[in-house]
C-alpha cells in the first residue's frame, strides 16, 4: 500500500515541484507551489464539476424528494423511488463522495511533498529526467515558507470561509426551516455552524503546519472559489 501511495502520488507530486522550483526564476518555492497546486486543482476539476452539478441539481429536486417521504412510508420504497429520480435527472449522488476519495491521498502527499521537497532534495526520489536545482528560494514577499505563517494562516481561513459560503452546500442555509423535518432542521444548524467552525479550526491548522502547506490550501481555496462561480454560472444557463 506504501508502495502504490509512494508511486502514484507522492514521487509524482513531488517531482513536479522540484522540477517546477528548477525551472522558475529565482528558483522560487513560493510561485512552485502555486502552480503546482493549480495544476492538481486542474487535473481533478472533471470531479469537481460532477460534485458541484451534483449538488445544484440534487438542490431543485428537493420538492419532490420530500414528497416522496411524505406520501411513502417505507424506507426500502422511499431509496428505490429516490434512486429513480437520481438516475432519470442523470444524477450520480456518490459524485461527491468520489471527489474527496481522490483528495484525501493527494492532499495528504502534497502536505509530506511540501514539507520535504522544500528544503532538501532527495535525489534517490527524483526521476531521471528532473534535475535537482543549484539553490531554492525559501522566501518571497516575506514570507519563509519553512516557518509558521500567521499571514497565510489567516488567509487560509478566510478563503476557506469565502468558499463555504459559495458552495452549493452550505448556501441559504440559515433559510426557512418551518417545512423540514426535525432531523433535517438538525442537519442545518450542524452545517451552519460549521460554516463558522471549520474556518477556524482551518486557520489554527494551517498554522500549526507551516507555510508551505497552508499556501496549497490559500491557492486551492481562491481556485475553487473561482471555479464554484464558473460552473455555477455555467449551469444556471444550460438550465
């Protein structure tokens, strides 16, 4: 299993950014890492947009999924006729489920790629066609991507608040809860407290783990931000 991660992502991902730090000017690890992270925000935005057209859609059809708890009593009944409407609205519910399955292992090789591929090169772990650079930059615009960062913590928080309130999951939130069920009145006030939550525990996080990694998390934060309003707009006019 070590193996599989090592090779698939990790030696990948951490190839990239030393290869992304040999080539840049100045040898920046600071612009590196935004790139890189673009680039892995790239490569699974196929996933994303599944997720994000998921829950749009799955939104809208809220209606007629509470008509089928009200007028069809078994649970057995109540998933097979939700299942019906998923597939006959072409919805795949497990969309966003996949999405975080193929994140967890990349978010967590980007973290150990972070940590180690900025300040000393390994050259048993590079391939044979990347070239570990003379010299890396450690930081720019003053910020020491090797140290703890309350800046980019910061904003590691405050896009992360941004994006939360964007995405499709978390909007309205606090709206009308008079026709939902108790459970489903829960399940709200969990979601909207960790609206506010979750930010913060994020903000604390991304500093305790150093600059490098909370820097991933602002860029793949500002990305999704960006990439949450295209797909939405996108959508709102196929519809």
């Amino acid at each position: 299993m070590i193996y599989l991660w090592n090779l698939l992502f990790y030696k990948p991902l951490y190839n990239s950014l030393v290869f992304l730090v040999d080539v840049l000017p100045n040898n920046s690890l600071f612009i590196a890492v935004i790139i890189l992270t673009i680039l892995v925000r790239l490569i699974i935005s196929p996933l994303s947009y599944k997720a994000i057209r998921t829950q749009l859609k799955t939104k809208k059809l809220q209606p007629k999924l509470k008509e089928i708890k009200k007028t069809i009593t078994d649970k057995q009944e109540q998933a097979r006729k939700t299942l019906e409407v998923y597939k006959k609205e072409g919805i795949n519910p497990f969309s966003s489920f996949l999405l975080i399955l193929v994140q967890f292992p990349v978010i967590i090789a980007l973290y150990w790629v972070f940590r180690d591929g900025g300040v000393e090169i390994d050259p048993e772990l590079l391939y044979s066609f990347v070239s570990a650079p003379e010299s890396i930059s450690l930081t720019d615009f003053g910020i020491d991507l090797t140290q703890k960062s309350i800046l980019l913590a910061g904003l590691t928080g405050l896009t992360q608040y941004i994006h939360l309130s964007l995405s499709a999951s978390f909007k309205d939130m606090g709206g009308d809860q008079s026709d939902k069920t108790e459970q489903e009145q829960m399940m709200a006030m969990v979601g909207k407290s960790m609206k506010y939550t979750m930010p913060i525990m994020i903000t604390i996080f991304a500093y305790i783990i150093g600059g490098a990694v909370a820097l991933y998390w602002v860029t793949s934060n500002i990305f999704m931000i960006i990439q949450e309003k295209v797909i939405q707009n996108k959508l709102k006019k196929q519809s």
